[in-house]
C-alpha cells in the first residue's frame, strides 16, 4: 500500500475515533455510529492492504 493511501487511512481512522470521543457528551447512538464506520474503516484498509500485497506477489510469481 502507497503511503499516500496509508496516510488517508490513518487521518480518516483518527477523525472518526475524535468524532465518537466528541459525541459521547451528546448521543449515545453517534458514538455506535461513528465507532462501528471506524472499525469497518479500519478493516477496510486491511484488507486493501492484503488485497495489494496479494496482487504484486502473484505479478512477481510470473515473471520468475
């Protein structure tokens, strides 16, 4: 993964875990919300990352 998509993952990951901290005070469904779109942010760039890494490995399988 380039680092610019790291980079976009870490800062997005960091503004919905501050955007669920904020909401606490508020409305306990926000904080659900905002946790769960964190998490699924998170997993999501997992598996990007897994994705990514698969796909170069099996490039370079081919050339050998």
């Amino acid at each position: 993964m380039g680092k610019g998509l790291s980079l976009w993952f870490a800062i997005s990951s960091i503004a919905l875990l501050t955007a669920a901290s904020i909401s606490i005070s508020y409305n306990i469904w926000l904080v659900l919300l905002f946790s769960v779109l964190c998490i699924l942010n998170i997993g999501w760039g997992f598996i990007l990352k897994a994705r990514l890494r698969r796909k170069q490995e099996g490039g370079s399988n081919q050339q050998a």
